[in-house]
C-alpha cells in the first residue's frame, strides 16, 4: 500500500472515529507502528491531523483543548500535597504568564496509576508535559518506555533520569538535594559539632541526600551515623514512642548532639519527644529538618533546609513553553540550590 492510500485511509478513520491509535492502525493497515507514526507525523505536519500520545486526533479536536491561542500544557506529580503543592503553583504561574493553561495528573506514587495519568493527560492534545515520576532517580532500573513513548516535549521535574535507563536524553529541573545535605552539615561543624545523627525516610530524595551526606563527611571531616530506625510521623502512629526513644538512643550512643531529619513532621515529633524526656534543644539537641514545609510550626520551630519547590515548577514550565516554541533548542539540565532556614531547634554559629 503506498503512503498517499494509508494517509487517505487515516483520514477517513479519523473523520469516523475522531480519534486513532497507533495499535489500532497497525492492525487496519498492516503496516509496523514505525510506518504508521512517521505517516501521522507527516500528516500532523501538513495540519490535517495532531499527533498524541499512543495516536492522534483531529484537528477541530486539538483546538478544543487550544481554545483560541492558548496552549494547554500537562503536568503529572506524585502527590498534590506538601512538597509538591508548591511546585504545582509555580509551573500554574508561569503558564498564565504565557497565557497557557495547566492540566494536572497525580500518581499517588503508584507506577500503573501513573501511565494511566499520563495516558489521559495525553488523551487532550497537550502541547507538552511536565512530569516527576512515580520512580526516582534511585529505581531508574524500573523504569519502562513510557517516558520515551511520548510524543510532545516533556521536561522532568526533581528526576534526572538519562542513558542507558532511558532511550533519549530529556530536559530535567531538580532541586540538588546533596548540596542541601552539604549546607545541614556545614552548619552543624559552624557550631562546633563533629558527629552528627542522621535519619532519612525511605523517600526519592533520600537516595539524593545519602550521596551528598557522604561527600560532605569526607570533605569535612566529621564523623556521621545513619540510623534505620524507622521514625513515625505522627505521635498516634503504633510504636511512635519506642521508634523515638531507639533513634534517641542511638544518638547517645554515637555522642551526638546534632541530628539532620528528613522530613519536617519527623523532626518535629523527634523534638517534642526529646523535650518530655529532659532534653533541652538546642543545648542539648540540635536538629535541622529537610523540606521546610511546617518545620517553621513546630512547638520548636525548626532550623531547615529549603528546596526552591515554587521555582522548581516555574522554571521547568518556563523551559517546557520554550521548548514547545523551539522544539530543536538544546537539552538543559538545570539544578537549583536549596538554602538554609536558621530558626531555634539549632542555633548560630557564634
């Protein structure tokens, strides 16, 4: 079958339907999926149909999601809370800046949720994709083609995912979480401390902040423990005293009286619990906490370092829009400090 027959048969599908998929045309056409996209491509070029994830749509539909001359742009997270919360606004104001507008997929960390998301995301005609995967960097080796499935531009938000765990290099904005881990201990040895305690939640961030906890050891000469007790978040959670006082515990142990404790409501409770034991802080226990979301609420606030969450999201869709714009501008990959909060659960340097 030549290549004007197959276009005149997509068309005439697509008028029926209003919307194919690649599977779907390979069994009407008998022809490999290679052949059927670079024939859609090649009509999407000449404006007679647009190309989406998994397929295409017609054009009347692809303009329905583009009302008039707005882009609408999708962004799939984990969660629509806490950290991510602030990541969300930020690529939300900066697509009204471009006049575009935000669609939002949540994954709820839940990898068959997630290309279920992406799918119907997809599904509008967006013009491009901000995604954090379910995935972090750490389980790369996990990971499946969707990322490399897509069709329009995607930028990885707080992923950095790159060869051989997938196919093509992608744009990517992360927060550098090691240099976070850097400035925590950097303060503490400011304050005279030489063994620090440091507990992580079994978190993406967490593989990030081992590495740079490791790193900033070693360049600093401090002696660090890294304790897997797991800490409840919650004082209501079952064994949330036991879990407390074991970690506490293990610090005695070590002779530490410095603690960095990833995330803020663990290092809240780790304060409290401290307080009814006796212990004065931060005299007698000095905490920073990682994220910054609540640790400013905390009945000690919280010393913390802080993830630029809201610049993350404006300047991944920042460089998404522009990449839709100039579909061969180059590849970045773009790394944004956090800075640290002093409040009291830590202390000055003198």
């Amino acid at each position: 079958m030549l290549a004007q027959e197959r276009h005149e048969l997509i068309l005439r599908s697509l008028r029926r339907h209003g919307r194919l998929r690649v599977a779907d045309l390979v069994a009407e056409l008998g022809v490999s999926a290679i052949t059927v996209r670079r024939d859609l491509a090649e009509l999407d070029s000449a404006g007679l149909l647009r190309r989406v994830h998994g397929g295409a749509i017609g054009t009347q539909t692809a303009d329905q999601g583009t009302r008039g001359s707005q882009l609408t742009i999708g962004i799939i997270v984990p969660s629509a809370a806490s950290y991510y919360s602030d990541v969300i606004r930020g690529a939300e104001a900066m697509a009204d800046r471009y006049g575009a507008r935000l669609v939002l997929g949540v994954s709820g960390y839940d990898v068959a949720m997630e290309r279920d998301r992406i799918d119907k995301v997809l599904g509008i005609g967006v013009a491009g994709l901000l995604i954090s995967t379910a995935l972090g960097d750490g389980d790369a080796e996990r990971l499946d083609t969707r990322l490399d499935d897509i069709d329009v531009p995607v930028v990885l938000m707080e992923r950095a995912f790159g060869f051989p765990h997938v196919a093509r290099e992608y744009d990517h904005v992360r927060t550098d979480h090691a240099y976070g881990a850097m400035l925590a201990l950097r303060h503490f040895v400011a304050l005279g401390h030489r063994r620090i305690a440091i507990n992580l939640q079994a978190t993406v961030t967490a593989y990030w902040l081992r590495r740079g906890i490791e790193t900033a050891a070693k360049a600093l000469g401090v002696e660090v423990f890294l304790s897997p007790v797991d800490l409840p978040m919650r004082g209501d959670d079952p064994g949330a005293v036991t879990q407390l006082d074991a970690f506490l515990a293990e610090c005695e142990s070590f002779g530490s009286r410095a603690v960095l404790v990833h995330s803020d409501e663990h290092g809240a409770r780790l304060v409290e619990r401290a307080m009814e034991l006796g212990l004065r802080v931060p005299e007698d226990l000095a905490v920073i906490a990682y994220n910054d979301v609540t640790a400013s609420l905390a009945v000690v606030p919280l010393t913390a370092i802080s993830p630029a969450r809201r610049a993350l999201g404006e300047t991944a869709c920042d460089l998404l829009l522009r990449k839709v714009q100039s579909p061969t501008a180059p590849i970045q990959h773009l790394s944004l400090l956090p800075t640290l909060n002093i409040r009291t659960s830590c202390g000055t340097a003198g």
